[in-house]
C-alpha cells in the first residue's frame, strides 16, 4: 500500500483518485490496521454500491462510544483513526471510492483537486472548509465553474460528526445524481449542501 502513494507523484490526480477508489475495490483496506470491508468485491462504482459503504462506515462507528454532542471522540486510545496519517489515508481510500462514484453518475464533468492547492489560489473557499487539517489535506471535485463537492467531508461527517438520521454517501449522491448541471448552478443549493458537509 505504501507504494500506492509513492507512485503518486508520477500520475495524475484524476489517476491518483481512480488508484486510490481501486484499493477499496481490491480489498486493500485491510492493509490500514482498520476492519476490513467485507463486501470489496460487490463494489461496482455504481449509485447502490454507496450503499455498502455506508453500512461499512456506520457499523466502524458503531464500535465507539459517542460524547455529549454526538460526535465520536477521535482522539480516544480506543479509536484507530486517531493517528492523523492512517486517518488520511482512511479518507483517501473511501473518498475516492465515493467520489469516483459521483463522476460517473452525475450530469456533468467532475475533476479532482487536492484542496490546500485550491485554498490558496481561491481563499475564499477557507471558510465554507474551516479549519479541519484532514479535510483541507485531503482531494474535493472541481467542476467548470470551480464549484466543489467533497466526498471526503461526507465519510468525515459520517465516522466521526454528530447523526443526520439516514444521511450519508447513497442519499447524498443520489441527490447530486438527479440534478442537470443548469439547475445546480442556479439558487442556493450548493451554498446549503457545502454548510451541511463541511
């Protein structure tokens, strides 16, 4: 797995990200000393597939304990994702996956950008992202119009933030997957879902 990273500096980010969804495909996360998914080989990078992910996710949170407000104590001796590497590579492996996803369901062109770069040629960004180190290291999509979706910020929302009933990657994707790219860039609805998954 190690070399999965190395080899990054030789490709693309569009490459790199394929790569990366790839390993949770191929079972490669049980290289990360997290439980493995169990269902690698169902994934299909379809719409559905989020599903499985999901239920991965929620069940890897489920074995934490959650504090007063919700979320899940990441800095806990018991959390395996409290070293910030193994956290980053965790992001990037299932991120990947879900945003490999929603470029291939949505209406129109998604790239892959690694944040910080974006953050400091468009700063104004700085604040719909905060001040999370993971997220601000971590890889959102671009479109066109330098409009961003952060698979990353969803798994962050899902393992460790306070729970949205039954949101998460399947009923976020598919609220993406059902917009014309017109629509999406007319009223507020990038604005809402950014404030919801930062």
């Amino acid at each position: 797995m190690e070399d999965a990273w190395k080899s990054s500096e030789s490709l693309s980010t569009n490459e790199f990200m394929a790569d990366a969804a790839a390993l949770l495909v191929d079972g490669g996360l049980s290289l990360l000393a997290v439980p493995a998914f169990p269902e690698a080989g169902s994934l299909d990078y379809t719409l559905d597939s989020l599903q499985l992910v999901d239920a991965y996710l929620r069940k890897f949170r489920a074995d934490f304990p959650e504090a007063e407000d919700g979320t899940v104590d990441m800095q806990s001796d018991d959390y395996p994702l409290r070293d910030s590497k193994l956290l980053n590579k965790f992001l990037v492996v299932i991120g990947a996956y879900a945003g490999e996803v929603i470029r291939r369901v949505v209406k129109w062109e998604l790239n892959w950008i690694f944040l910080e770069d974006l953050l400091v040629e468009v700063p104004e960004y700085a604040k719909n992202i905060g001040h999370h180190r993971p997220l601000r290291m971590a890889y959102s999509l671009i479109d066109c119009e330098k409009r961003l979706i952060l698979p990353f910020g969803i798994v962050l929302t899902i393992l460790v933030g306070p729970k949205r009933g039954g949101e998460g990657l399947y009923s976020t994707v598919g609220t993406l997957s059902a917009l014309e790219f017109g629509a999406r860039m007319s009223g507020n609805w990038w604005r809402e879902e950014t404030e919801l998954y930062h």
